[in-house]
C-alpha cells in the first residue's frame, strides 16, 4: 500500500471542505490533514467567541475561510475576513485570530 501524506480526508472521494469538522459549542475543533517538517494543514472550527491567542510560527501561515467571519491581527494590523477570504500571516511575525461568528478555516502553514 502506497504512504499517505494526506490523512482525515478520504482519498479518491469528492469532499466538501468545509463539511469535513463540525462546530462544537464554546469550543475550537481542528482536523489534522498533514503534519510533517515542511508543511502542516489544518481544518478548523470555531464556535462564536473562541479564538487563538496571539502566537508566532517559524513558516508562513496561509488562512482560507471556509465559513463564518473572524477577527485576524497581524503584527500591529487588524483585518476581518469573511467566507472565501484568505491572508497569508508571515513567518515570526505574531498573529491572532477571533470569532466574530462562528468560522471554519484551512490553516496552511509552509516551514522554512
């Protein structure tokens, strides 16, 4: 059997991205797609008033909403994003993210 490099996600069958983690009252759900040195992807869902701390990462960090509206804070910068909006957070610099709603994103992040 050939290695997977992508889990969670069934292979060769068409997914709704969005539909693959479910919000979960006051809480923050994630959905590991792939972990390893050079890239990590992530599913997330936020239920309204949840976030992430302010943090930094050692690789740029891409977000795609997949649904919902958050609150994301780059360094100093300040900026809402809703359903098919994405920003790219860079690499050491702190970032934050809130939910205005609830929300749903695909965090990918690329290690230097």
């Amino acid at each position: 059997m050939d290695k997977k490099y992508i889990k969670n996600i069934e292979h060769s069958k068409v997914a709704v991205m969005k539909d693959l983690v479910d919000y979960q009252p006051g809480k923050v759900v994630s959905l590991t797609c792939v972990q390893n040195n050079a890239v990590s992807m992530t599913l997330f869902a936020f239920d309204q008033g949840e976030g992430i701390s302010a943090h930094s990462a050692p690789g740029d960090a891409l977000v795609y909403i997949l649904d919902g509206s958050a609150q994301v804070k780059i360094g100093e910068a300040e900026y809402v994003l809703n359903t098919g909006d994405t920003v790219v957070m860079p690499a050491n610099v702190p970032h934050a993210l809130d939910a205005v709603k609830q929300f749903k994103m695909l965090l990918i992040v690329i290690f230097q």
